[in-house]
C-alpha cells in the first residue's frame, strides 16, 4: 500500500483473473492510470489500485512478450498477440505507445466456442455455413464480436464435415480442434508475414475453407476474391457498419479503373454479408447481438454490378423470406421478445424513424 492508501499494482497474471472473475471484456493499462477495464461497454477503475508506473509497465512488457517479440515491438511501435493465463483464460493484447510510453489493451477471449445458436445469431448463418464455394462476411465495429461469429461458423462446419480448413488471424484467438474437419491456424507474425503473403501461398496447400482475420488492404481483399473465384470457402472480417458500405469498402480500396471490374468479380462471388452490433442486455448484465445479413441472391448481384448499393437496404426489408434482414428490423424484434429494452436499441438503430415505424407495427419474422 502506498502513502495515499492504494494498494501496488500487482503481477499481470492477477490482474487478468481480477478481470475475468468481473465478467469484463477489456482491461487497458497505461501510465499515471490505474487498472481500467470494460464491463458490458462502459469503463470502470479496478478499485484501490495505484496509478501505474513506467517500471510496472516494463515488467507487463516481459511478462507478454519474448525478447524477439520485444525487440520487434521497439521497431514497430506496434504489437499483437494471445497469450493464456491460469485462472484468467486467453486474452488477445494489443500493445503500443502513447507519449514515448507502452500501453496494454487486453480483450478476453471466451474460453470454448459457443454455437450459433448460444451467440443468438439468426439461422440463415448456419446456412452459409453450408456452402461449397464463395464470399462470407462479417462486418461491424471492434468489439463487437467478428471473431466470436466466424469461429463458431467455422466450429460448425468442423462438427459436421471433412474438410480442409486453413485460417490465418492475427492473433489467433480462438483455438479450435479437429473434429470432423482438419484444421490448421496460422498466425501473422508468427507463421505468415502477413494476410496477403499467406493468401498467396495458400491456394497451394489444397484448402476448401478459408478465413481471413481481417481484408486490410488492397492485397489481401483481392487475392481473397481470387481464392472465392477458384472454388473455395472464404470467410472474413472488415471494420464496416453495414452492407452498403461494406461493398463500396471494397470497390473502393481499388483503383478507378479497376473498380468496374472489380464490381462484377465481388458480386458474383458474394454469398453474404452479416453486420453485427453488440446491444446491452434487459435482465442479468451482458450484450445481445443484433444482425442486418445480407444474401448474395441474383438480384443482390445485379445491385452490385450495377453500382446501385444504395438500393441493398430496401432488397435486405424485403427479403426476409430469403433470411435477409436489417439491423432496425433485428433490434425492433429483440425489443418485442424483451431482451433489450427500446432505450438501448435506438441507440443503435440506422434509422430510429425507421425502428419506431417497425416497433409499432406487425411483429418481424425472420
């Protein structure tokens, strides 16, 4: 304890079980801040604790991190990975510098894979877990549960079928273990310099699935589109609101003289498109995901091609028999069904025009 009464920091492995044994997703660690972690959205401090300082931080550095890592780290001024801690689970951390000094952002990482049917997703994505070829993918903000989605698409093709499925993620958060499926998980950094460079590689090493962690750039979002083309299952992620947006993301990344083009590759491997939103629960703490899914159907297609993605929200309201919905039709029926209150729903709606219309009228099927 110090002169003001507050206890030392103490070792990271403790703070990680304080964080877990809270429910929390997040704990960020800075100087001159106490422990601060995130529970069911909102930032609270760990109570009593010092503020840390630049030698506790240091000692959280070697803790997470090796001396290779540590000296890419010096470099780079960037660092990912998971790590697991005895009591506390697996955390991805997210380390860099603020002011000349590191900073630590660890998010934890649920222990197992949950079913689709646990996470609440709608059942049009087991159905995309169905296909033979194609484009999934899984758009929203961070944090809000991309990762989570697509490994437990992927844990539901491994239960069911025998396939070949490579990821490549950065970092490896979920660890999944051969069922029915082989599965093989390269990390950036450690396997694979990077998503494009392992995205050239792995046509080579006869894979039927394929996920990608996240299309940052040019690169990898086209050699992504190429595997689709070639007749194989790829899933990703993009940091994008919606449907509309996710498709101009991805024209857009290109060239103008490529973008026509580029256009018809994508619509015409595009099998479906889930954003995600993260919205806190009524009863009992914790978030409820609420879904806008998009199918890649022939007139979803030709919206595409024909640059009229302004057009993709009236198709996904109309869709419904198609298993296509948006966001406002998704947050009105989880307001009908009481598992977040009107309040917390607005806040995420597109249009709250558009939700209250849908509140006060008949109720959503999916």
């Amino acid at each position: 304890m110090n002169e003001r009464g507050a206890w030392r920091v103490p070792p990271l492995a403790d703070l990680l079980r304080w964080t877990a044994d809270a429910g929390a997703s997040d704990l960020h660690l800075a100087a001159d801040t106490p422990p601060v972690i995130r529970c069911d959205g909102a930032l609270d401090l760990l109570p009593g604790l010092s503020p840390l300082t630049e030698d506790d931080l240091a000692s959280i550095l070697e803790a997470v991190a090796d001396a290779r890592e540590r000296e890419a780290f010096a470099q780079q001024r960037e660092f990912d990975k998971a790590i697991a801690v005895d009591g506390a689970g697996r955390f991805r951390v997210n380390v860099g510098y603020e002011r000349g000094r590191p900073f630590f952002a660890f998010r934890r990482i649920t222990d197992g894979v949950l079913s689709m049917e646990d996470l609440g997703l709608p059942a049009v994505c087991n159905r995309l877990t169905q296909l033979p070829r194609g484009l999934v993918l899984v758009t929203g903000p961070t944090g809000c549960g991309k990762s989570t989605t697509l490994a437990s698409m992927i844990d539901r093709i491994n239960e069911r079928e025998a396939r070949h499925i490579v990821t490549i993620e950065d970092p490896i958060e979920y660890v999944h273990r051969n069922k029915r499926s082989i599965i093989e998980q390269r990390e950036v950094g450690h396997d694979t310099t990077s998503f494009a460079q392992a995205l050239r590689h792995v046509l080579r090493q006869d894979p039927d699935v394929i996920l990608v962690g996240e299309m940052r750039d040019l690169e990898t979002i086209s050699a992504a589109i190429t595997a689709a083309e070639t007749g194989h299952l790829v899933y990703a992620t993009l940091h994008t609101p919606d449907a509309p947006q996710t498709v101009d993301r991805i024209v857009d990344v290109f060239p103008s003289h490529q973008q026509q083009q580029v256009r018809l590759q994508f619509s015409m491997v595009l099998e479906g498109i889930v954003s995600q939103v993260l919205v806190p629960a009524t009863r009992d703490g914790g978030r409820v995901v609420a879904c806008e899914v998009l199918v890649g159907t022939p007139a979803i297609r030709n919206l595409i091609r024909e640059s009229k993605t302004h057009q993709l929200g009236t198709a996904m309201a109309t869709g419904a028999a198609l298993g296509m919905r948006t966001l406002d039709h998704d947050l009105a029926e989880l307001v009908r069904r009481g598992r977040v209150t009107r309040e917390a729903a607005v806040a995420f709606a597109r249009s709250p025009e558009e939700f209250g219309r849908l509140l006060g009228g008949a109720s959503y099927a999916a």
